[in-house]
C-alpha cells in the first residue's frame, strides 16, 4: 500500500519541485498581498484536483456484502485540469507590485515551457525597489492526460444490517524531501428493500458517505533559490462525499452508477525564513510567509462498469463534475 502513496507523493512535489530556475519560493519576492495571490493561481488546479480526486473511487457496485465479507481494491483516480486552469492572466490577480511583458503564466497543469519574467517594483519609506524573477513553469508534460492523479487502496467490510464500513488508511510515509499520510472512511448502507419487489431485480440501492483527510509535508530547503532556514510546505486536506447509488449486477457484468454531491477544503503552508534581497538595497526576511486555503464543491455523477472473474474484479467509471474523473482499479472480493 505504501508504494502507492509513494507515487502521490511524488506527484505533489511537482507543484513544488518546478521547471524553473527560480522555484515556488522565489514568487515570494513580490510585496505583501501579490505573493499569495501568485501562488494560490499556481496552485489552485492542483488543490481542486485533489480534492475531487481524493472524493472519488469509494465503490464499485451499490450491492454491500454480506456480514464480515470483504474486498480489497487497488485503483487510480485522475481528475482533469480543464483548459482554462491551465493558465493565469496577470491582470486577475490585481497586482499592485508585479507586472510582465507576457500577460499569462502557466499553473502547476500547464506547459512547463510558459516561464515568463516577472518584474517586481514597489516602495518602501519613499525609496523604489526592484527585483525580477523567472515565473515557474507547470506540469502538464510530466501528468499523463493532464490530470492530477491520486491513488486509492481501500478496503469494504460487510456489516449486519446491510451496512458496509470503508476504508483507507496509510500512515505517514515517505523520504526526506517528502512525507504524507492520508485517512479515509466510508459508510455505506444498502436500501433496496425499501422498495419491496425491487429485492428480487438485480437492481441494487445504497447511500454512501465518505470522508477524507490528508497530510503532506515538504522540504523547500534543498535546491531552494532564495536563502533561508528551515523551509518547508505543509499541505492539508479534508473532504467528503454523500452519494445515492444504483447497480445492476449480473454473474459477469455489473454497471453502476451514482448521483451526490462532493465538497472540500484544503490549506497550504510555507514555513521557515526566507531571506529577500531587492535592487536599491533592500533586503527582507520573511518568516512563515504564507497559509493559504482552497475550497472546490459541486454537484457529481458517476457512471461506471466492473468486470467479475471469481473473486478478481476489474473495474473503471468516470465521474462528471467541476474536474472530471476518472477511475480504473482492481479488487479481490471474498463473500
């Protein structure tokens, strides 16, 4: 399991770890408010993609098990960036101290070739400072299908009463530069005998609620371009998921579907000192510079299929909603 949380982690250094000679940390060269307004544009599309894919891949059939049954799945959500996330205009984000010869730059899901120049003037007890710095570029060449991907290792037990408990738990795992753990629970309750003769249809019914939260942190400090002491990203997420399910199952083939509504937050730190140097003189020290957060909700709806091979499955859906999602996975099912 942990490997699987490996490959997230190596994602989200991505949003960090930028194809640019200037990295993440030098945006916070532009004054006061303009340095998080840049970084939450860059950011952002990451953020959302994880919070709808992390709401994502919580079942693939409404028919719970049976008492003390369970499966194990192993499955991967991607959530695609769309098109016009995948860039920022400059003129947006009201910048007071930041200006540009070109009028976008890429986000964290766009071209790691878009890298313009960002000019930095401002004044300070009525003297002028500049700087200037190398805009990060995005990802997009490095996440397949230009989505931003998460991993989903879960296990389903069955429960009297036609309940079914969900879970995904990895604890804090890792490597120097980056470390993340994630919890993730679910219940689901399988209704279909509300509607009497339904019982006997291959028609199954179930509501689902989901919650999950994430922990990352990583170190700014190796390979950082502006001097400092212990820099650091530290990135949370919470999000949930309540959803009315429908499958048919078959022998062979089962298709389901469901209909709800997913909402998170998340929030984004950099800790640690950060030494500024300006042209004129100038030189700023800044200490756990910024906290953002990001919220992303919206209505969704899944479509998807599973293939049956004894107790091996295979299955995959797509979920329409503000990212669009994706799903394919295995699972190894018992009773």
């Amino acid at each position: 399991m942990k490997k699987y949380i490996f490959f997230f982690l190596c994602i989200f250094s991505l949003s960090f770890n930028t194809k640019a000679q200037d990295g993440l940390e030098a945006l916070l060269l532009a004054d006061n408010a303009d340095r998080s307004k840049l970084i939450n544009a860059y950011v952002n599309p990451a953020m959302k993609g994880l919070i709808y894919g992390m709401s994502s891949g919580w079942y693939h059939t409404a028919k719970v098990h049976k008492s003390f049954g369970f499966d194990i799945s192993i499955g991967l959500n991607a959530s695609i960036v769309p098109e016009a996330d995948e860039m920022f205009k400059f003129s947006d984000l009201n910048l007071s101290s930041v200006t540009s010869v070109s009028s976008t730059a890429a986000t964290v899901a766009g071209s790691e070739d878009q890298k313009p120049i960002a000019l930095v003037s401002f004044q300070e007890g009525g003297n002028t400072y500049t700087t200037q710095f190398t805009m990060p570029g995005g990802a997009k060449e490095s996440l397949p299908l230009n989505a931003i991907p998460t991993p989903a290792v879960q296990v389903n037990l069955g429960l009297p009463g036609k309940f079914e408990a969900n879970l995904r738990l990895v604890p804090k795992v890792g490597n120097d530069d980056v470390k993340g753990s994630l919890l993730g629970i679910g219940i689901k309750k399988e209704i279909t005998s509300w509607f009497g003769p339904m019982e006997k249809t291959p028609l199954h019914v179930s509501l689902l609620a989901a919650y999950t939260s994430m922990n990352v942190d990583y170190d700014i400090q190796n390979g950082s371009s502006v001097s400092g002491s212990n820099q650091a990203a530290e990135f949370k997420l919470n999000s949930y998921t309540v959803q009315a399910l429908a499958s048919l199952n078959f022998p062979i083939i089962n298709i389901y579907g469901g209909l709800g509504y997913t909402s998170g937050s998340s929030t984004l730190k950099m800790l640690g000192t950060y030494k500024l140097d300006y042209n004129g003189g100038l030189t700023r020290t800044l200490t756990d510079p910024l906290n953002s957060k990001f919220n992303a909700s919206g209505f969704t709806t899944t479509v998807g299929a599973r293939l049956s091979l004894g107790f091996f499955k295979v299955f995959g859906s797509y979920s329409l909603q503000e990212y669009n999602t994706a799903n394919l996975g295995i699972a190894f099912s018992i009773r």
